[in-house]
C-alpha cells in the first residue's frame, strides 16, 4: 500500500507509469508530473477504470474512500463509471434548463393552447419581472430565492403583482415537474408570505340620477369618433373592456340583430351572444358610416389594424371630469347589473348570463344560454330604453315585481 511520502516522492518517465496501492486502486503518474487517481474494477466481464481526481487535490485517503464507495456500488450492482457519466449528464442537464427556458416554453404551450393575446402578453411581463431568478437551473431555484424576488415587487408597493407573480411562478415550477426538469415547487411554499391586497372592485355609477348625468356628459365628448361611440354602445352591452374594443365587423350580424363575440375573447373562453336593441344597431350603422376602412369597429388612431388601447375608455371619462374612483370602463357592466337586479323584472340567470358570467356546472350553462334567450333579447330593449329614459332626465322606473321569461 502507498504512503504520503512514496506519493510524493514518485518522479515522471517519458511514457506514464501506474503505481499501484491495493483493491484495484493507483496512480498515474503522467510525464507532465500529474498524478491521477484511478480505480479499476471488473463489471459485467469487463475491466473498467474509473476517474477518482488527481493527487494532492484528492489526498490518498479521500482517494481510498471514493474506491471503497464504487466497491459498494458495484455490490449493489451498479456501475461507478456509468454512474458518473449519469450524474455528470444531468448536471449539465440541470444547468441548461433553465427558469427562463421552462417559462418560455410554458408560454409557448399557453398560446398552442389558444390563450388571449392579453393573457400571454401578461405571462411574458410577469417573466421579465421574475428576471432575479430566470437565468438559474429551475432545480436549483430554493423559496429564499423566490421570495426575495417577490419582495422585491412588493416593496415597491405593488403588492397584488406580487401575489400575481408568485401564482404565475408556481405554475411554472408545477409545469417544469410535469415535464422531469425539477422535484418541488418553491411556490407553494411561500403561500401566505406576501400581502394580500384589499379587493379593489371596479368604480361604477349606480345612482339612476347620476347615471343619466354621465350619459348626457358623453353625448358631450369631443375626441375621437370611435372612442364616442364606443362611450355610447358600452352601457347598452354589457361587455367587458377588453371585449367591446377589440370587436371586429364580422361578428356583427344586423339581419338577426345579434353580436357574436368568439370563445378567444371572452373571459370565461365560451362563444357569447348579445342580443341588439333598436339604439345599438343604430349606433352601429351610424359607426359603420364613418367609412374608416378596418375590421375593428373602433381602430387605433395611427392604424386601422389594431383597436384603441385598453385604457382609451377611462381617459375619455377623466376627461369628461369622471375620476378613477367615481366610474371606469369597467363599471358599466356594475351598472347594468345593479340596475337590472334592483328593477325586478328579469330573473337573475337572465342577467348573469347578459354579463357572460361563467358557470361552472356545464349542463346548467347549457341550458340558460338556450332558456334566456327570448328574456335577454326583451331586456336588452328594455335597458336601453331605460338609458334613453335616464339620459334626457325622464322618470326613473321603480319595478316592484319580477317577470320570469
């Protein structure tokens, strides 16, 4: 068996030379003066050597122990050379599959998958967001990590992008352990570690006096055509923000007096129907007079092919002298229900599904979308009457009973 001294005092030869210690153990000694660790052993019939490092880096007895480990890998009958190779594989493996790289590929099967754009889009900035940890092995990533990351966000006061990111992170790392490129999911540990924000609900005008104010103010406007007519339609719909700017001609249907809005652009990625009244369809034709040539009913200012942005609506209502917290784009959906609801006269389900609310039992959902519809299509006339009342300061309708349709 070698000594510390023998070792040290081995000298190179022209060709490299093997010393020998025992159980399969010794050194190569290189005409470079190195001298290699190496363990040769038999596997399956076959002579083997494994690489144990070079000596002074590995000491004679760290050399003995990492020998003795292959011996007893080789009992339980694994081969230490094949082993490694498998270790070093997914080492490499492991640092080249990135946060980054498992995001983006979730974005990528996100869109496969038929996400709205909005939603992708929000998907790619929350990535940016996550940048203090993209560029690390998703396997490596621990919730100190993540979490400083997320502070990060939340000291700056954004505390519910905060939240936000954690929950995007966490469907990255579950995504990641669906597809073997991690074992755990920092996320879930951190559940609780962030401040919940209070619930913000959307500022709306409910008050039938105030309502017919703000619809006299937007008869008043005096930007942009489309962004006037897009003022006007939004009470009478019941569209989400997003839905009503970005509706395209082709989903017009003025013979059945109907606006088909597809599954891609509705919140809850089903098909949904609008029926029309009288003073919508006028609107429409009207808008459709201004012969600006795009398949958007309300185009951008600087190109026909995209809509108005996604706040064009709420600047128009602060410049009218609406603030943020007093009525939003959003609101008109929160007026129509209050209204509708506090009116009696239409079953709840009828107005649930006007706000293409989801509901989550599939063969009810069926069935009101078939069994309101005749109710929906007298209810939108009868909103938009109502708004026609409001608007020129009529008498407001205080309903007391409730018509099922």
């Amino acid at each position: 068996m070698l000594t510390v001294v023998q070792i040290r005092a081995l000298q190179p030869a022209a060709r490299p030379f093997k010393v020998f210690d025992s159980d399969g153990l010794y050194l190569l000694v290189q005409p470079s003066g190195a001298l290699l660790w190496r363990f040769r052993y038999r596997c399956c019939g076959i002579e083997r050597k494994l690489s144990l490092g070079s000596f002074p880096d590995v000491s004679l007895r760290d050399a003995r122990r990492a020998r003795d480990l292959a011996k007893a890998e080789l009992d339980d009958g694994i081969d230490p050379v094949e082993e490694k190779r498998q270790k070093r594989l997914q080492a490499e493996l492991a640092a080249k599959t990135t946060f980054e790289l498992v995001a983006t590929e979730y974005i990528e099967k996100m869109e496969r998958e038929g996400k709205a754009p909005a939603t992708i889009k929000k998907a790619r900035w929350f990535l940016e967001l996550l940048e203090g940890i993209a560029h690390r092995p998703i396997a490596a990533i621990t919730p100190h990590e993540l979490l400083d990351v997320l502070k990060r966000v939340e000291r700056r006061g954004h505390h519910e992008t905060a939240v936000r990111l954690r929950s995007f992170a966490g469907r990255i790392f579950r995504y990641g352990f669906a597809t073997l490129r991690t074992e755990k999911n920092p996320a879930d540990i951190l559940r609780g570690a962030l401040t919940v924000p209070r619930v913000k609900h959307h500022a709306a005008i409910v008050e039938p006096k105030k309502v017919g104010e703000l619809l006299r103010a937007i008869e008043d406007y005096k930007g942009r055509p489309e962004t006037l007519y897009a003022l006007r339609i939004a009470p009478h719909v019941f569209l989400r923000p997003g839905e009503l700017r970005q509706a395209q001609w082709s989903e017009i249907d003025f013979a059945e007096k109907v606006w088909r809005v597809p599954a891609e652009r509705m919140k809850m990625k089903q098909p949904h129907a609008v029926p029309l009244s009288r003073q919508v369809l006028y609107l429409l034709q009207d808008l459709r007079s201004l012969a600006r040539s795009s398949d958007f009913l309300f185009p951008a200012l600087h190109t026909t092919r995209r809509p108005i942005s996604d706040n064009t609506l709420n600047v128009a209502l602060r410049r009218l002298g609406f603030e943020h917290d007093e009525m939003t784009s959003h609101g008109f959906r929160a007026m129509a229900s209050t209204l509708l609801n506090e009116s009696g006269l239409w079953h709840p389900d009828a107005i649930e599904r006007a706000l293409a609310h989801g509901e989550k039992d599939r063969v009810r959902a069926a069935y009101h979308r078939g069994a309101h519809w005749d109710e929906r299509v007298r209810m939108a006339q009868w909103w938009s009457d109502y708004l026609d009342q409001l608007r020129v300061g009529g008498t407001v309708i205080k309903a007391k009973f409730r018509r099922r349709g």
